[in-house]
C-alpha cells in the first residue's frame, strides 16, 4: 500500500511541479517519476535546513511538489 501511496503522492506532486515550474510537466510516468524523486529531494533538503511541514498527506503533497520544482529548475538550467 505505501507503493501505492508514493506513486499517488508522487504523480500529484509532479503535475504540481509542472505547474509552478510554468510547464506542462512530461507526461503522466515522467510526472510520476519526478514527484517521487521530488519527495526524496524535499525530504532532503527540508532535513539539511532543519524545516517541518505539516504532516499528513498535504505536507507529503507540498514537500513532493518543492523538491520536484528544485529538479525541474535544474533540469532547466542544464536544457538553456
């Protein structure tokens, strides 16, 4: 069930990325691979700067959506 979760999370937090990074996203599994990856980077990143969100499925949500954003910036910064 927790894979299931994640990939949930995951697919919402990509598309959400996708729309803050003022794009369409790549697609529903890229969207799916980004946000997961996005969690992990969120995760990270939240750990290092000593920052909490809410917990739940919201901060899941929001912690996916960021780290998915800073992926996204960099990919863009690499596609120029």
């Amino acid at each position: 069930m927790s894979l299931l979760y994640s990939l949930l999370i995951g697919a919402i937090a990509g598309w959400l990325a996708g729309k803050l990074m003022k794009g369409g996203g790549f697609g529903l599994l890229l969207n799916i691979v980004i946000g997961v990856i996005g969690g992990v980077v969120g995760n990270w990143l939240f750990a290092k700067l000593n920052i909490s969100l809410m917990g739940g499925i919201i901060g899941d949500i929001l912690t996916g959506a960021i780290g998915a954003s800073v992926i996204l910036f960099i990919a863009g910064l690499f596609k120029k």
